[in-house]
C-alpha cells in the first residue's frame, strides 16, 4: 500500500456540511484530493463514484453514525478491506488498531485542524509496513473494551490471550460478532467472558486478510445480515448524489483516478462471461436466464470437477458456484481453480444454502472474494458478482486515460494485466513490488521483451524475472510511457505464449516440490482450525488416514502399513489435505 500524496484520493464522511467544506479545503490546499459525504444513505453510492484509497470518518466510535458507515464498508466486496480513519473526541482504542491494515487503521484527535493534514499523509505511507497484527497488555477493563471495540469496529480477526503460554485462550470475530471461543476448556461466550475477566494479558489480534497477502481470501457475507447494500443506501449504482458537489477542490488541487460510474450490469462492449456451476438443474435454468438478461454471456457446469475443467478449457471473467455439490464441492473446487496458476486470478463467488459452510469458508480463507446465499435477492446477487468485476473495469479505464502512476496490480492479477497492455498495444515500463521483490518490464507495441526482478540481493533476468512476476502476491506498481534508453532484449517469445510457459513452469515446480515432501517430509505441521473444518465435511474415505496425519503426526510414507488403502489413495489424501490447507510438510 505504497503511494505518493498525488495517488491517495480521501472520501470524508460527515454529517456536518459547514466542516466538511473547511477540511476538504485544507486537504486539497496541502496537495491531496478529498471529497465529502454529508448523508449517510449516499455512503455506498458515494463509494462507487469516487474509489477512494482512504475513508476518514468524523464521528464517536459508539455513535449510530460510525457503525452504520462501517457496516456500509464492511458489506462491500471492493471496499471491505480499505483503511479507514476515524476524526473523534474519543481516542482510547488508538492502542487497538496499531498493526492493523484494514477497517479502522488509526484514531486522530478531534476537531479536525489543517495541522491533521500531514498526519493523515504520514499514516498512510505508514500502512504498508504493517504487518496486520496488534498486540499489547491489558487488564480485565482493557480486555473488555477491546471485545467491545471489535464489535464496534466491525472488525473480523484472530485474538489471543497470553499467546503461546498453557493459558493461551483463543477466539474469532466476524465483523464484530463471536465466531468461535475456548479458554481452559470453556467455550464460545463463556471462554470470553473468563478471557475478560483476566487481571493481567498479553494479547495479539490479527485481521482477516489483513496481512501482507494477494488479499484474495476476503470472504464477504451476504445473506439475512449483510446484503451487500445497507438498507437505507438507496443510490443507484452511477447516478449522481443529489449533495454533489460531493467536496470542495481548490484549482491546483490534483486530479483523481479515473472515476466514471460503475455500471450495474456490464457495460458497453465484450459482453462478460459468467461459469454457473451448480449440481441443480432448475438452479442453472433460472440463474442463467437472470444473468443472460443483465448482459452476462452464460457457460454452466454440474458438479466442481466439471467447473473446474471449464476454467481450463474456456476463458471466464467470473465463476459463481454452489458449495453442496457431490463428487468435488464448491471448497474443493476453489482449491483446485486457486492452485493452477492457468486460473487462479479467476475471480469466484460462491451460494449455499447452508450456514454451516460460512464457518468452513472463513477457516479455509482461500480465495474466494465472495459469500452470498441462495435466499438472497436476485438483484442483490447480481450487484455482488458485477462487483467482483469492477477492479478490472477500473483498471482498464485507468489506462485508457493514462492515469496508471498507482496500480492495484494484485486485485487484477498480473497475468490479466499484461493481457490489458498487450491488447492496448502500448509501449512502456511496468514497475511492480511486493513482499518478496520489485520486478521491472518493459513492452513494445504490446509486447514484453525485457523483465528483472530484484529480491534483496538476488537478481532474475529475462523468463525467470516474468514467472517471478507472474507468481507475485500483494503487488502494487505503476505503468509510464517509454523504456529508457538502451533497454536490452532479453524475452523474444509473445506475451501470451510467455504466460503459457510461465504458468506450466510454476505448476510444475509446486507439483515437484509436494510430491518430494510427501517422500521425504519429516515434520508436518497442522493448521488445527482447518483440520476441525476438514473432520466436518472433508471426504468420509479420508478421515481416517487424515486423523493419523494430523492428530499422531503419522509421516505419509508409513500409512500404507497401518490402512488398508492403497498408496494412491494416500497420496490423493495428501495432496488433498495440502491443497486445502490443512496441512503443510517440510524436512526437519
């Protein structure tokens, strides 16, 4: 989350117009672009107009007002995991959220002055060192104002107690509510309650998704409590707010990023296709028939060995699915689409009709941007898959008027990216960086002839630099006009066939690298919380052999001789233990 000052565009959020007016004025005086929102119900409309990289709320955490805003933020699949600021009298949670990249980042002060200015820069640049955890010590009143804190803040995330100690107590909040609890052998509300009642603790929270990761493991709800709408944000996706102008820009204010409405169904041009994957007849029938009257070109699959065939064999700008579904269910399925680097960008959604799999996709968190049940609304169903489009219709309208100088490259994909600038035919430098490395390409008419990537003090040319970049996570970058001078040539294949030879490249090097640990692996390791999720729906032929995996830490080599399956048999449990996360093996 890197950026200058030009590149970071301000939503506020107020009911005060007369303040409002002031602080955008002082934003903009000191070189960054604000606008404003004085109605809450305009919030979500607001939001798809403008795109902001930041959102500062002015308003006291406990108010109607802040928690209305941040359930409005919190419901939407683009902008649930945007940093947010909030301007209050209030500041005693700061210690809360230090660490954190998502939700509510920081606490300033109120009332807002022009000398917030330089702060709010100076805590923006800082978002990108942190690393998605907080931690500190508190006493029993602390502790119980955090668990009131994370219920305010909507906050979705891991907290422990006195961690890695035989009292280590453990719970998980989704948007602020009690998922799970346990503390010297009490459960669910009672576990936190006796958390809460602690003198003196050592405490850590990391947020869902929040780490420095692709962030595709967002997994946004929508059903009975979440519809991806608040119900009084009653804008029209692309009219305009009645409030407008929504701020006040100075004339050598800088100019924001592209923000031309999103559309509610595709727009203009190549029509989107959409892969239904469902094992009901009557459910492929009406879903299609609804997408096909939004514009969507529609392709559909039975079962999830049939969807994720599809992937391979055509090409899709996004999959919605059921999770129930015999042979290979949504969960496989996701898994398999996510470890092929042919069709992990895919963008995917998912509808169940049972609750009982919200849990087993919060614990999984693997990739799929998308939660909504079958008992929601159809326009609400397909808002959210629209939504799960957007970044890439940003992206493209961002080069289309060469504002490219702060690109979001993770929420697009790299391969889909270079895809863009070969189909524009454009001639420049895309400069990318991540966790790992920084990686430089340069293009020709549309096509890459020179990539590096620098990873401390390791440097790849040519194949090697582009598969780094095609493997990159958590990439963010920008793309200017022109190479420098004397640019060498160091890939003469197409982009296409170059992302082809990348993406079997890789494929390869993972298969090799699990098929040797399953040999040689002498430790295994346990994600528990995946493993309680896995006894509960995993396959029934596998449980046994995946209980003397997980629980006695049996090697993989010595089954055959306790089960009598066969070592293919072994060897697919494996995989698919390791494919969902379950597990992961090394050499000691």
């Amino acid at each position: 989350m890197t950026g200058t000052q030009s590149q970071v565009v301000i939503l506020g959020i107020d009911e005060d117009r007369a303040q409002q007016t002031a602080v955008a004025q002082a934003f903009n005086e000191q070189g960054l672009f604000y606008r404003f929102i004085t109605d809450r119900r305009k919030v979500s409309g607001g939001l798809k107009q403008l795109r902001p990289h930041l959102i500062i709320v002015f308003g006291e955490l406990e108010s109607d007002f802040a928690i209305q805003v941040l359930d409005t933020l919190a419901s939407d699949v683009t902008y649930a995991q945007r940093p947010v600021l909030i301007i209050c009298n209030d500041t005693n949670d700061s210690a809360f959220v230090q660490g954190l990249r998502t939700g509510v980042v920081g606490l300033l002060q109120g009332p807002f002055t022009a000398e917030h200015v330089p702060i709010v820069r100076s805590m923006w640049e800082e978002l990108s060192s942190r690393n998605g955890t907080s931690a500190g010590t508190a006493n029993a009143a602390t502790l119980q104002r955090y668990f009131e804190h994370i219920r305010r803040t909507r906050r979705s995330g891991i907290f422990l107690t006195n961690p890695r100690t035989p009292n280590e107590g453990k719970a998980s909040f989704v948007y602020g509510r009690l998922d799970k609890a346990s503390f010297l052998g009490a459960q669910g509300a009672d576990a936190l309650k006796a958390m809460s009642g602690l003198p003196q603790a050592r405490w850590t929270f990391t947020e869902m998704a929040g780490s420095q990761s692709e962030g595709a493991g967002v997994v946004i709800e929508v059903g009975d409590t979440v519809t991806g709408e608040t119900p009084v944000a009653e804008v029209i996706v692309g009219e305009q707010i009645e409030d407008e102008p929504l701020a006040f820009e100075v004339a050598s204010g800088p100019n924001p990023p592209p923000s031309a409405p999103v559309p509610a169904v595709p727009a203009n041009g190549p029509q989107a296709k959409l892969l239904l994957v469902d094992d009901d007849p009557a459910i492929l029938k009406m879903f299609s028939t609804l997408f096909a009257k939004h514009g969507f070109v529609v392709t559909t699959a039975t079962d999830g060995n049939e969807g994720a065939a599809a992937t391979l064999q055509q090409t899709f700008d996004a999959v919605l699915a059921d999770l129930n579904m015999p042979h290979l269910d949504g969960w496989g399925m996701l898994r398999v689409i996510r470890d092929d680097f042919r069709t992990r960008e895919l963008p995917i959604s998912f509808l169940s009709a049972h609750d009982d799999y919200r849990e087993s996709l919060r614990a999984l968190d693997a990739g799929a941007q998308a939660y909504l049940s079958k008992g929601t609304k159809l326009d609400v169903i397909v808002g959210q898959v629209v939504k799960l489009l957007e970044p890439r219709r940003a992206m493209q309208a961002a080069f289309e008027l060469g504002q490219t100088d702060a690109l979001v490259i993770h929420q697009v994909g790299p391969q889909w990216l270079l895809r863009l600038i070969g189909s524009m035919g454009l001639t420049g430098t895309l400069i990318c960086r991540d966790g790992w490395a920084s990686y430089q390409l340069f293009f020709n008419q549309g096509a890459c002839f020179h990539a590096s990537a620098v990873a401390g003090k390791y440097n790849a040319e040519g194949e090697r630099a582009f598969n780094a970049f095609i493997a990159s996570r958590a990439g963010e970058g920008s793309f200017s006009n022109g190479v420098p001078a004397g640019a060498s040539q160091n890939l003469h294949l197409t982009t296409e066939v170059l992302i082809e030879r990348a993406c079997t490249t890789l494929n390869d090097n993972e298969r090799r690298m699990r098929e040797s640990l399953m040999l040689t692996a002498t430790q295994i390791d346990v994600n528990a919380q995946l493993y309680e999720v896995y006894r509960a729906v995993g396959p029934k032929q596998w449980l046994e052999a995946a209980r003397l995996i997980c629980e006695e830490k049996t090697p993989p080599r010595d089954l055959i001789a306790q089960l009598d399956i066969s070592p293919v048999e072994i060897e697919e449990c494996m995989k698919d233990l390791i494919r969902r996360g379950v597990v992961s093996l090394r050499k000691a």
